[in-house]
C-alpha cells in the first residue's frame, strides 16, 4: 500500500560565524552558533517500488544527483533499504544559494521522513553519521527532530521541534544550547547568489576586522540577554562576501535604521537579517524594506514543530 508523508524543513541562520583555520579534508575548522527560524520548505515523501524520482515547484534548483535531497534519498536506501524506491517534491519557500542551508535541510528532512515511512528504525546516531556524508550543515538541520511520536491508525506523526547549537569541527560536531530566547527578525535575500565553496576559498584572516567573541555569545544567550546577544553578532564571512558585493552592507546599514538591534550576514551569505526587540518593530521594517528590497522576510524562531506550532510530520497510508 502506498504511503505518504509531509515534512516541513527549516531554514538556519548562523548567529555567529568564526573560522579557525584550515583542515587537512580541505574543510574548514568552523566554530558557529547556528539557530532553525520559521522560514520553511514543505517536502512531500511517497513510497515507490525502485529508484528515486524528485520534482519541485522551483525551477532553478537541480531535481537530480546535484541535489542534497536526492543524495539523501540515495545515500539511505542503498544502506538500509531492500530495492525499494521513493518519490520526492519539494515545495521551495528558502531562498536558493543563499546561506541559509535550504538544500541541507531538504536532505535532513528526506533521511527523516524515509526512515519513517519505511519503519527503518534508524537511530538518531546513525542518521547523523548518514547525514554527515551529505554536507556539513545537514547533521544541525536534523536536531531536534525526535522530542515526540504519536501514533493513529490513519496517520503518523512526529513534532520538530526548534534547534539551536554551537557548531565545532566542519559543522558536525554540535553542541546543543538551551532553548529560551524567541527571536523576533527580518530577513533579506538580495537579488543574487553567492557560491558557498567560493567565498570559503577566498577567505583570508588578514581580512577579517573583527572576530566573534563566541564565549561573550554563549554567555548572553544562556542569560536570555537580547542586546548582549545581538552585540555579539559577528560572521567572519563578510570580510569575502561585502568585498564582492557591497550591497551586503547596506542591508545592514538599512536594517539597523528601521530599528534592528544588529544585523549580520548568515552562512557565505547573501542573505541578512536583523534581530529585533519587539515584533511589532519588525513588522513595520519589513513594511519600508519590502519598497526596495523584492525578497524580504519577517521571521522567528522555529520552536514547535512549525509556522505555527502545528506538528511538523504528518502522513496517511
């Protein structure tokens, strides 16, 4: 009997960003805070007799091996599947290429929602190890994913809960933070992309202005304090991406004159967003920013599950 499963991934910002050096993988030894908002993409999971088959409703976005989600698919079921196959779509609301681990997260969701609909009965250990594989970002874009299971005759269930992690090694070494601050934002996506291999290329330390005080972050978020917080935002990426486009800048700039207590690139970037002290500031910057900029985001922290706290799995046979 055909089953189906809907998940929703979420996307990450990196409230923090700090290279330590360079790693014999050809990695980089990163050091990051990275936090899941409610920004999200709806990815549709059904079983399928053999093979791998994945479409989308975003027509730049590969629906082959070069996509995270399809390895995902690949990579799980050539290790515990037995010949089965799967039927994926993804319903793209992340801004592609735009450091916001939108293709990470799709492949999160698919080695979650495969090893469900199929009972592999996977740990969260070995899933990590699977993930792992398919890029640095993927392991954080699965955490806390199993706080609840409920089961009804007619449907499966699964709450996600929001993550949030200090992020050692190239990525995968995570150390969960407490949860406690909901963080009011606005996001911007300029109107280009920016290579993520590209910019850790071209990073150089002699650049960098000013690196992040990672402890001095962690203090002030386990404190709950919002403008410690948002003082410690710092992402030494900026040093390549503003060099390549400056207009990074002045979202920046812009943000903070709408009344962000700071804004800060996340990931390689573009995209950027500023953190707020109340919501309804926030909605009034999105309000000016959206007559300049076309993609603009009010957004906070993925918590419950989803947009609106509802579960995040849901599936019927």
């Amino acid at each position: 009997m055909e089953s189906k499963l809907i998940i929703d991934a979420p996307a990450k910002i990196n409230l923090t960003l700090n290279i330590k050096g360079k790693r014999e993988d050809g990695y980089h030894e990163l050091e990051t805070v990275m936090h899941q908002i409610d920004l999200t993409d709806r990815i549709f999971i059904k079983t399928r007799k053999y093979g791998v088959k994945l479409g989308s409703d975003c027509s730049i976005i590969p629906c082959d091996e070069g996509n995270l989600a399809y390895q995902a698919a690949v990579v799980i079921l050539q290790e515990y599947g037995s010949g089965e196959g799967i039927e994926i779509f993804i319903e793209k609301k992340i801004p592609v290429s735009a450091g916001l681990a939108g293709g990470s997260t799709d492949a999160a969701a698919v080695l979650l929602g495969i090893n469900k609909i199929y009972n592999y009965n996977i740990s969260p250990a070995e899933l990590r190890k699977l993930a792992e594989k398919i890029g640095a970002d993927v392991p954080f874009c699965m955490m806390g994913a199993y706080s609840e299971v409920e089961e009804k005759p007619d449907q499966i269930q699964l709450v996600r809960m929001g993550a949030t992690a200090l992020a050692t090694g190239k990525g995968e070494v995570l150390t969960p933070l407490k949860a406690g601050i909901i963080l009011d934002m606005v996001l911007v996506k300029p109107d280009f992309q920016l290579s993520t291999a590209e910019v850790y290329q071209e990073f150089t330390f002699n650049k960098v202005k000013r690196f992040p005080d990672t402890n001095g972050f962690l203090d002030a978020w386990n404190r709950c304090d919002i403008i410690r917080v948002t003082a410690n935002l710092e992402n030494v990426l900026e040093s390549v991406s503003i060099d390549k486009y400056p207009g990074i800048s002045e979202i920046k700039n812009e943000l903070i004159k709408v009344g962000a207590l700071n804004a800060v690139m996340s990931g390689s970037g573009p995209s950027v967003f500023g953190i707020f002290e109340k919501k309804e500031k926030a909605h009034k910057a999105v309000e000016i920013l959206e007559k300049r900029y076309q993609e603009v985001y009010l957004v906070s922290s993925y918590v419950r599950g989803d947009l609106y706290g509802e579960k995040a799995i849901t599936g019927k046979s």
